[in-house]
C-alpha cells in the first residue's frame, strides 16, 4: 500500500549505523570515536592499538601524532601544576 512504498522510499535515503561493534576493527574505531567525543585522548588512543595489523598500520600515523599531543598535554598540565605553586 501507500505506506509500504513510503517507508521504502525513506528506506532508500536513511542508512542506521549499528553501534557496538565490538572487537572488530570498525567497532574499534568507533570505541575511539566515542573516547575522542567524550575528550579522552588517552582511551582513544588505547582503543586504535588494539586494532589488528593491517588496519593498525593505516591508523598509526594517527596514533603516533595523539600519543605526541597526549605527552605535550601531560608535560603542559605539569608546568601549569608547578607555576601554580609558586605563585
């Protein structure tokens, strides 16, 4: 009926995610998504080196620049915690 063909019609253009994927490297990804959405550089991070190798070798430029970032913030909240002691 009319309905049917709409909703089939809606079917076409709507994609729906499946979230959740586990241990499997889109849902590795997707861990780190949700870590970096929540600002937790550091779970990210520890989520991308679980990915298998291959996918890990495309993502380990990445990884390699947010470990860098991850030890600048480190060493930065450092400074600001030692400035704020001496003031």
């Amino acid at each position: 009926g009319f309905w049917g063909r709409l909703q089939a019609l809606f079917a076409q253009w709507i994609v729906v995610r499946r979230r959740g994927g586990g241990d499997t490297p889109a849902g590795i990804v997707e861990n780190a998504e949700d870590a970096l959405a929540e600002d937790n550089l550091a779970n990210a991070i520890q989520q991308l080196n679980r990915l298998p190798d291959a996918p890990k070798r495309i993502a380990q430029p990445w990884i390699d620049d947010a470990t860098r970032r991850l030890e600048i913030d480190t060493h930065m909240a450092a400074i600001r915690t030692e400035l704020s002691r001496g003031s």
